[in-house]
C-alpha cells in the first residue's frame, strides 16, 4: 500500500526519468518537499536544474510555466493551494487554453498545473474551496482529479505526456489515504471514467474526494437493499459522459456528488448532458449533492454543514429510491 | 543606467536601408489596416503601430534567427519584424482564410511562430512570463537563444511585470525586456499614474536590473543596445531592461482620435518619425536619394500587392472554428 500523497511525487518522478524535458517549478518543492510534501524525493533525485523553487509569483510561476511549454519543455508547476489559482487566473483563463486556437495552431502548451485543491481539513474561506468547476469554465483545459493513488500516478503519466495543458487537481483531504501503488508503466487515459461498483438501483457519480465517500455511502445503503453504481470521473474534461448514460440506462437513478458549489459546479454540466440525451432513461429526477452556495467556513462542524458528506448522500439516494 | 548613445560608425549602409524597407513595409501596412478598417474591411478593432516601427526592427536586427520574440496587442510590426508578410497579417485583420491565425486570431494575435514570434497578446503585461519562461526554456536546453518580451508603459504597473523582473533577475535569465515608451496608457499620459519618471528603466535596478535608455524612433540605436542586451544574456548576465521612448502616430485604438494629445505634439514627433531619422542616417552614410526612394517605392509595391491579395483570398473556412483547440488538431470535450 501507498499513499496518494507519496503517489504524486512518484508519478511525476517516472515522467521525470522517462523525459529530460520534464521540469517542475513552483513554491518550495525543492529541498523543502513541497508544503504537503507532495514533490518529496525529486530535488534529491533530479536536481536543482529540473526541480526549481520560485518565488510567491503565481503569475511569474504559471506564465513562466507557458513560455517554457511553447519551446520545448514539458513543465509542470506547482500552485500550492487551488484557491491561489485565482491569483494567476489569467494564465487559465485567457492564455494557456486560448493561445493554440488563436494563433491558428502555430503553438502547444503542453503543461502541467497541478494544484492542492478541496476542503475537509480546517483551512477556512482561502484554503479549503474546490475549485475544478473553475477550470470547467473554460475551453481549452484538460482537468484530471484523480481519487486514489494508482490514478494519481495514471493519470499524472496522461497529464505530462499531453501535447495539451492540463490542470491536475489533488485533493488535500485524500493526501493520506492509501491504496494499491500503480504498477510499472501504469498510464490511466484521460476521459475514461471508473465503475468501482455495480448497483441496480441508482448510479452514483463522483470525482476525486467524492469518490471514496459515494463508496462508503453505497456500502451504507447496500445494507439497507440499495445496490447503488458508483462511477468516478477521473476527468472533467474530457468528459466521460458517456459512461455515465451507461450507467443510467441500467440504474435509472442519477445522483453526483460534487464538493464545489452548486452554482456553477460541474455536477450542472452531467446532469444537463444526462437531460438532452438520457431522459428517457430516468425513472426520478437526477439529484445534486454539492458544495452549499456559501464561502468554506473554518469550524469543523459548519465545514460539515456545506460540503458533501456520507450522510447527505445516502438521505439523497434514499429520497430518490422512494420517489 | 546608461543612456545609449546614436552612433552609425560602422554600419553597414545596405543593412540600414533593409531596415529601413521594412519600417517602410509596417509603416504601409499600418496606413493600409486604417484605411481597410474605414472602408469596412477590417471589423473588430486595430491597434497601430505606426511610429513605433524602429523598435521592432532594430530589435529584430540585432538577435539570431530562432530568438524568440512575444508582443502586445499594438503587436503587427513586431510580427512584420519578425517575418510575418504584410499579406497574411492584413488578410488576418480582414477574416481571411490566408490570415496568419486562418481568422481565428485577428489584429491583437498576430503571430509568427516558425520564426519564433510566439504571439501578441492583448491582456496587458501577461507575456511578460511567458519570455522569462521561454529564456528558462532556452537555459534548460542550452540553446544560447534569447527570448524578448515587448511591452507598452502602461504595462509597467502592472503584477506581472514585476513578478517577470524578479524571477527573471533571480534565475539570471536571458531576456530582454524591451518597453515602448509612447507617452500613453491607452488615453492617460503615463506620467500621471506612474511614481517613476521612467516606468521601465527606473524599476529595474530595485530588481538589480541593468537598464537603458534608447530613442525608439532611432533604429540603429535600439538595435545597438538590443545587441548589447543580447550579449549579456548569452554570456549568461541575465536580463536586461530597455526603456525606449517613442510615439505612435494614431490613437490608442480604432475608435480613439487622440484628442488628449497637446497642440503640437504630434508635430514635434513626426519630425523625428523614424522613417525620417534612418532615411537621414543613409545619407549620411553615402546612400543616394534614390536608392531610398527604390526601397520605400518597393515597400509601398509589396503593401500594395498584399492589400489586393487579401482582399481577393476567401473568408476564414467555417471549419475552423472548431479545430485547433487541442493538439489533435480537433475540438472535442466529452465521450
């Protein structure tokens, strides 16, 4: 067994030894390790000329990030919290996902953003949002958010090996756990959702942190006679909505569970795809459990209150099995 | 900071006058973008960069092919400077297929990238680190490439200039951080927002930036401290600051008749035009009238063939608007 913590810092390791063209930069990931000690190994490792500490300049880390992609490099930066990413947000929003398109193709960004993204541990307002529905925003972003350790190493090969810039989101709160490390060459596709569970009764749809709590709501509402499906996205975009429709089309039941906002999540964007296309398939409406409307408070009791949690979803699978 | 000194010792007359050619290329261009832009041609808006030629031409003259370049939105002379023809730029400003960005980019994104101009860009100050990461880049590969940013002094107030400077100063990166000083944030004199008197040069040493002054209507001065610029950064000095001060000769944008100007202004500048101070260095130089006359006469001939082509090419393929988002070439976001 190995953590999702030390998986981050393997994944970009075998990318790092496979490709000399592979750099990391970013606040204290050098000898430091990383704040979450997520780049722990690679200073040692690679050195000072393939790992390198920045200063607390997102847009100089990010932008920087972009010039070295469109020359050569395949870099992959560090923001240390993803609430920070608000602080370059030009580089996501207008610059990176924009500059293939208008330039007529001239240029690839093939970049990595990786980014500590999510609440659960206390941080408050600043430290604690997720915000993969950020990206989702924007055309021309690759996001990845895996939910285990073998994925965070799949999917972080996918990541760095895209001629594409990706955002790669790490869910703080998942850090600690553990699961099976990834076998040699292991290489998670993007746009391929996981069907960790079968059911009969209601799909459950998750993404990163969500993922192992729809597990255990399913373990909870399979002693109750609920079978449910639960599907994990592994990436936003692109979008495994197809698998998705799969699921559905056995289940009838649609429930996604999202730890951003509900205005604006990307849980709207499932369910909207699921409307055009599937709606013949659903015996009850779909349902969103999603972050609350309000900012992350810091009290763990008032976190409890506005993000995703067990119980939230198995009152909501219960609701719409009795529909 | 050193202020750079005018000097034509040396130069090569035939190398003056091909400069001198293609200021007289963008200068056309420019005339041509205003003109098709009243007449309907040219929708959206254009940023001119007549007046500003000598900056990207005596900046392009003193750096290596495969030196990387990254402008503004007031960025066609740099394209131009770059290789860019008069042809595929205007026939980008007119939505045309045989635009350089196939339509999808416009005036404000000009770009040359087989040539290593890496594109225009049009939120102020951004492509100031992605030069810093494109000198990275060049260190990491050991390339001996410079990358330079070029930027307005407007740009100079905001973050990322100064986070760029940092790192940049930091890393010892080889970049050139070249300002066009045109007097104008948009509509505001620049000295009324600005603490520095300078708002390049005067920032750079806090960063332990050598920094320059340059008349940016003088082509030969900005490609001699552009040359002493890019020798610093190979021999692995690091960066370096060049305030060039200089004047465009239209408004702001499309739709600005500069009225803010002071009675006179504009005057004053064209008498220094740049076109007016190389076609001077020539003759001191021993260059006949007409010969220059042949160069400007083979700029207005090149402008004038391109404006005819792109007029006549067809209009961006529909196509197009949906590839190029990702590498594949293609569009697609979901199963």
């Amino acid at each position: 067994m190995t953590t999702y913590r030390e998986s981050v810092a393997e994944g970009i390791a075998r990318e790092m030894r496979r490709d000399d063209t592979v750099v990391c930069l970013g606040e204290d990931i050098g000898a430091a390790g990383g704040v979450f000690k997520t780049t722990v190994g690679l200073f040692d490792e690679f050195g000072p000329e393939r790992v390198w500490d920045t200063p607390i300049s997102e847009q100089a880390i990010v932008g920087a990030a972009m010039g070295a992609a469109m020359t050569g490099m395949r870099p992959v930066a560090e923001i240390m919290f993803s609430d920070f990413l608000a602080c370059c947000w030009d580089y996501l929003a207008n610059e990176i996902p924009k500059v293939r398109y208008m330039t007529g193709g001239q240029v690839t960004v093939p970049l990595v953003v990786r980014t500590a993204n999510g609440g659960g541990l206390g941080f408050g307002a600043q430290h604690s949002q997720s915000v993969e529905n950020w990206a989702l925003t924007v055309p021309g972003l690759k996001i990845a958010a895996p939910s285990t350790p073998a994925d965070v190493v799949g999917l972080m090969a996918t990541a760095i090996r895209s001629d594409d810039p990706v955002v790669f989101f790490e869910h703080k709160g998942l850090f600690a756990s553990k699961g099976a490390p990834a076998p040699d060459g292991h290489v998670v596709p993007f746009g391929q959702a996981a069907l960790l569970r079968e059911g009969t009764d209601v799909t459950i749809v998750g993404l990163a942190s969500t993922v192992p709590l729809a597990l255990t709501a399913a373990d909870r509402l399979a002693e109750q006679g609920v079978q449910a499906d639960v599907v994990d996205l592994r990436t936003l975009l692109p979008l495994d909505v197809s698998s998705v429709l799969r699921s559905v089309e056995r289940t009838s039941r649609l429930v996604v569970v999202e730890e951003n906002p509900y205005q604006g999540g990307w849980g709207a964007t499932v369910v909207s795809v699921v409307a055009e296309e599937g709606f013949a398939l659903l015996d009850a409406p779909m349902r969103r459990v999603a972050g609350a409307n309000v900012p992350l408070p810091f009290a763990d009791a008032l976190e409890d209150q506005v993000i995703p949690t067990v119980d939230k979803v198995v009152d909501t699978v219960k609701a719409l099995v009795d529909y | 900071m050193t202020d750079a000194t005018t000097t034509t010792t040396g130069t090569d007359a035939a190398k003056l006058l091909r400069r001198h050619e293609t200021m007289a290329v963008i200068r056309r261009t420019e005339k041509a973008a205003h003109d098709l832009f009243m007449s309907g041609l040219v929708k959206g808006t254009t940023h001119l960069a007549a007046g500003q030629e000598a900056v990207a031409v005596g900046a392009r003259g003193a750096l290596r092919d495969g030196d990387y370049a990254f402008a503004t939105y007031r960025g066609h002379h740099h394209a131009i400077a770059w290789g860019a023809t008069a042809e595929e730029c205007l026939a980008e400003l007119m939505s045309k297929a045989t635009g350089s960005c196939k339509g999808k980019g416009g005036s404000m994104h000009l770009t040359k990238a087989a040539s290593g101009m890496l594109g225009s860009y049009a939120i102020v100050g951004a492509h100031l680190p992605m030069a810093v990461g494109a000198a990275w880049s060049a260190r990491l590969r050991a390339t001996d490439q410079v990358a330079v940013a070029f930027f307005g002094d407007g740009a100079t107030n905001i973050g990322a200039f100064h986070e760029s400077l940092n790192l940049a100063a930091v890393w010892k990166l080889p970049v050139l951080f070249v300002c066009e000083n045109n007097l104008y944030m948009e509509y505001t004199p620049i000295g009324t927002v600005t603490a520095a008197a300078n708002p390049a040069a005067d920032r750079a040493p806090s960063y332990g930036i050598p920094a320059e002054l340059v008349d940016g209507n003088d082509v030969v001065a900005v490609e001699d401290a552009v040359a002493r610029a890019a020798e610093r950064a190979r021999a692995g000095d690091g960066p370096t600051v060049l305030e060039a001060r200089t004047y465009r000769h239209y408004g702001h944008s499309r739709t600005d008749p500069a009225s803010y100007r002071p009675e006179g202004e504009l005057e004053r500048w064209l008498e220094r035009d740049p076109l007016t101070v190389s076609a001077n260095q020539l003759r001191a130089l021993g260059t006949s009238d007409d010969d220059i006359r042949a160069a400007e006469e083979s700029a207005a001939a090149t402008v004038e063939a391109a404006v005819d082509a792109a007029k006549a090419a067809p209009g961006a393929d529909l196509a197009e608007a949906f590839t190029d988002v990702w590498a594949d070439g293609g569009a697609e976001w979901r199963t």
